[in-house]
C-alpha cells in the first residue's frame, strides 16, 4: 500500500461516525420481506399441486429407485 492510499483511508478513519444508524422504512424498503414471503408460499402450493397430478397420474404403479 503506497502512501497516498493511507492517507486516504487515515482520513476516512477520521471521518467515521460510530453513533447507531436509525432504520427508516421509506429508505430501506420495508415491504421486500413480504414479497418474499409471498412468493415462498406460492412456490410451496405449486409443489403440492404439482404432487398431487404426479401421484394422480401415476395411479397404481410403483416407482422404482
């Protein structure tokens, strides 16, 4: 590391606030989480769908492994 890449990182040092950051629903998007979950749901319905028309579809037979 030269010495101008220290001095820049020294003054970064200086400029470093160490007071707690306020979360801020507006800035940081407080509604993704649900999205998410939202979408995890429907994920876990479709495989119940798509499990019941393999087994459905299977009928009697067996499967092999």
């Amino acid at each position: 590391m030269n010495t101008e890449q220290a001095k820049t990182l020294e003054e970064r040092l200086k400029e470093y606030d160490s007071s707690p950051i306020n979360y801020d629903p507006s800035i940081d998007g407080d509604e993704e989480h649900l999205i998410r979950d939202d979408l995890l749901k429907e994920k876990e319905r479709m495989k119940d769908v798509i499990t019941k028309l393999k087994e459905k579809n299977r009928g009697e037979r067996k499967v092999r492994r």
